[in-house]
C-alpha cells in the first residue's frame, strides 16, 4: 500500500518488522523479497514518483580532489532512483575481484564469487535478463554475424555484458509494491537522523521529515540502509546523538574507500584492413549481449594491474565526442539531449560499414583508497541535514593499470598481425601521475560501508550488517570491497537479494 507522508498527522508513529531506508534498486529488491509474506515491511521513500528540483536539491553537496560530476546529477531522488536514467549494461564481477591481491592496497572481500552465483541468477529476473550465461561462445553460436577477435585467451579475454531494457525500477514495480498487503510505501518519507540504544549496540528508531513540515517516527525490528553509497554514509555521519562520530564509524570508516569507475578515453586502434567487430558493438534497446576486451586474472597477476575493460567506438564519432564528464549536467533534460545525439551518431556508422579504426575506451575499477571519502559538510539542505562532500582521489596504480592494458593489447594485436595501437598522450609518460581535464566517471557510486571481517577497515560484514549494531544494514554497492570492471547494477542486486534471504532468517 502506499501512504503520503505529507498528508499524515504530524509526529505519527509507524511501526513495522523491517524499515527499508531508500526505494531504488537496492530498496526495492529487499522489499520484493517479502512480498505476501506475514512481515510487515515499511519502505520510505524521500521523494514521489516523478522527479522534483526541489527534491533534487537535497542531494546537492561539494567535491574537491579528482574533478568530479555535480552530486545532484549522479542520483535520482524519487521512487524507482537512479534506474531512472540507468543504461542497462550488466556484467558479474570476475573471480579475482573478491581475491585479496598483494599490489592492490585493501583488497579482498570475505565472501567469494560462488557465494554470488545464485543470487546473480535470481538478479537476472528483476532486471529482466536473459539467461545466467556470461561465456562468449554462447553468444557467439547465437548469431553467426558475429565475430571475435583471435586474441591468445591466456591474456585477454571477450567479457560479455547483457542489457537491461533497462528496467526502471519506478515503472516496473510500482504497481506491485504499491498493492502488495504487506509492503507500506511512504512517499515524501526524507530520514534525517538514525537513533540508537544508550551503546549504539541497536538502533530505536529513525526521523523522517518532509517539505510539508511534517516529522514522523518509525521504529521496527530491523533497518535497511539502501539509498546509496554517498547518502548511506551521510547519514550514518549524521546520526551522531549516540555515537559521536556517528552511527558504525568507531574505527574512522564510515565514508572511506569512495569508489568509482574511471571511464576514459584511452587509446586509438588502427586495423590491417577494415572490420564491423560485431561482438563489440551496441544498438541500445536491440542489443541483447556484447563483448568489451578484458585481462585475464592470470595476467593482471603477472602485471599487478587493477581489472578493466576496452570498448570500441568508430574513431570519426569518437574524435567529435566531447568527455562523458563535458557532457553531464545537473540539468537532466539537457543532459540527455546531450547524450542522445552522440549515441545517435555511433549507431549510425557502426549499421553503415567496416572501419579501420576504433577508440579505445577504458572502464577500470579504483583501487580502495581511505582517502577517497564522503565527510559532511558545514552547509546544510532544506532539511536541516548536512550536505555531503565528495573528495575522490585516485593513485598511480588507475593509471599505469590503463598503460599496460593497452600495450598488452597492442602487443597482442601486432603478433595476430590484426593492427597497432597508439596510446593517447597522457598515457605515454611512464612517470606522469596527473590526470587529463576530461577524465570521468560512470556514475557508479561504490564504497563508503565497505564490506570486511575486521571493523578496524570496514564498516559492514559479510552478511551487510553494521559491525557492533545488531539490527542495521546496508544494502548496495556501498558494500562493495572492490569496485572490478562491470558496472555494478547486477552485483547489487544479487548482493541485495542475498541480504534479504539473511534477513528471512533472523526475523521471528
């Protein structure tokens, strides 16, 4: 059912068995992993169903470090989040991104890529993809049309994305959340402040206020946290009545190890004689799989590189293309007229002919770092919380991990006699560090209540709940412990519904 939190008594008291904080992805999925169950699930949400400025605006805070996009762009604050301008690309994160690596500071996740699999599948049906099937021979025996790059498999490998519709979880769910018996949707439901038990052992309760004026208060059995790696750490930061540098954040953690991926122009990709590479290439809303390249686990070991991939993209469109960091806006409508007319134009010369030459660009995770971090702000929103600030850092290793991927890559090519690479020129100095203007991100927002056995570098553990709180959770990429090269949609939803089969066993 769905209730308007606005149009509530002031100062109401909602009571259920789990509150979910946040109805996006992460959300939503832990609300349909009980649907028509005997729990009554409460799932607030800060905004309505459309998007709002003034809702918008909450999510304004600052960045400093690494340029960055303006924070009220990266998110979507209504029901259904950030899916609402979700592209659809899905992928699993690889085996060696849960590994603990020696050259990669932090890494390592207390759970394994197996522990994932069957939740990877259930995932698929909430994201409305085809089969758990992630091999390229698959895809390849699919459509004869395609074809593959002859690289030594040893060393570079075709990782496969499927697509989404994409699904936009506000759509798609609507209906079924809203009349579901048990599930209680607030809308204009903002929580401003988390309260624990006298030892921050449990949390009570949580405040919700809205622009009506109205507060009200919700206490359950258990709490979700799922709005989203930056608004997850503010407002653990910002619950600091109990605890005084907030909520989980004993041991410094809560905001650290801000992850994202570095989506860049990297290289130029000059064939021996012109080819369509069909596996590579996408037509969204048509393509159902497709490949980017990618380094095997033996060789990133070998190289002691961070895991990412390479897309192709005709290299007439992509010299007119401005940086993807140039092009987002805060101003979404202008923002995806901005998008639309480039993705028009690659659609259109990857249908017409063979090309002899692609760019190459990169997708690659950052290496945790602490210093890449979510602290608040002086400013404060229109309801009284502090804004959050945004300090992303990169280090050495982002930018040598895109170096050797591309000379492997070259190398690779020049042995198959297939074609040379040419490094663009931030790349070719072994020893520069800095960053170009137009480096980005995807928006993927990873990090912040990282997952770990030891509290002293983490903040949730393997089953996602706050270390030292009994009845706290986090559900989302802000549990991510390394970022890998996918995009992390799928991972966080099958992490998600994996969240939601421990809560089943813990709740009476």
């Amino acid at each position: 059912m769905h209730i308007d939190a606005r149009e509530l008594p002031n100062n109401s008291l909602i009571e259920g068995d789990i509150c979910i904080i946040g109805a996006g992805a992460a959300g939503i999925s832990v609300a349909l992993e009980f649907l028509n169950t005997p729990h009554k699930i409460i799932l607030l949400e800060g905004g309505g169903f459309e998007y709002e400025s003034q809702m918008q605006d909450l999510y304004r805070g600052k960045t400093t470090g690494q340029r960055y996009f303006p924070l009220e762009s990266a998110r979507l604050h209504y029901f259904g989040g950030t899916t609402g301008h979700w592209a659809g690309f899905c992928s699993p994160l690889d085996p060696i991104d849960f590994e603990k690596r020696d050259w990669v500071p932090y890494s390592g996740w207390p759970i394994k890529r197996a522990d994932l699999d069957p939740y990877y599948a259930r995932a698929h049906k909430n994201l409305d993809l085809g089969p758990y099937e992630y091999r390229d021979s698959y895809w390849l025996g699919k459509d004869p049309k395609l074809d593959s790059l002859p690289f030594d498999h040893a060393a570079i490998f075709n990782k496969m994305w499927q697509f989404s519709p994409p699904t936009r979880f506000g759509a798609k769910y609507k209906d079924t959340i809203v009349k579901a018996p048990n599930i209680h949707l607030y809308t204009y439901a903002n929580v401003t402040n988390i309260d624990a038990n006298e030892h921050a052992s449990a949390i009570q309760q949580v405040t919700v206020k809205n622009f009506a004026g109205k507060t009200h208060i919700v206490k359950a059995k258990k709490f979700v946290l799922a709005c989203c790696s930056i608004q997850n750490a503010r407002l653990l930061l910002t619950s600091d009545q109990q605890a005084k540098q907030g909520l989980g954040n004993d041991n410094d953690q809560v905001g650290r190890y801000f992850m994202e991926h570095i989506e860049i122009k990297s290289a130029e990709l000059w064939l021996t004689k012109p080819e369509a590479l069909k596996l590579y290439a996408i037509d969204f809303g048509k393509t159902k799989a497709r490949a980017e390249l990618a380094i095997t686990a033996e060789k990133q070991r070998e190289l002691k590189i961070l895991n990412g991939t390479a897309s192709f993209t005709p290299l007439e469109v992509a010299r007119k293309q401005p940086a993807f960091i140039d092009m987002w806006t805060s101003d979404t409508a202008q923002t995806k007229k901005n998008m639309s007319k480039f993705d028009e134009a690659e659609k259109k010369a990857l249908s017409e002919s063979k090309h002899d030459s692609y760019q190459l660009f990169t997708r690659i995770e950052q290496a945790p770092n602490p210093n890449s971090r979510i602290t608040l702000d002086s400013e404060t929103d229109a309801l009284g919380m502090p804004r959050a600030r945004l300090h992303w850092v990169l280090t050495p290793l982002e930018k040598r991990s895109i170096r050797e991927i591309y000379k492997l890559i070259g190398t690779e090519l020049g042995l198959l006699d297939k074609g040379r690479v040419r490094l663009m020129e931030y790349l070719r100095d072994e020893n520069d560090n800095n960053w170009p203007e137009f480096t980005g991100g995807g928006w993927h927002h990873m990090g912040t209540t990282r997952m770990g056995d030891n509290p002293k570098q983490s903040v949730v553990d393997a089953n996602c709940k706050v270390h030292g709180i009994s009845n706290l959770f986090v559900a989302g990429a802000a549990c991510y412990a390394t970022a890998g090269a996918p995009n992390p949609t799928l991972t966080l939803v099958a992490l998600t519904i994996r969240l939601g089969d421990h809560l089943k066993q813990g709740i009476a």
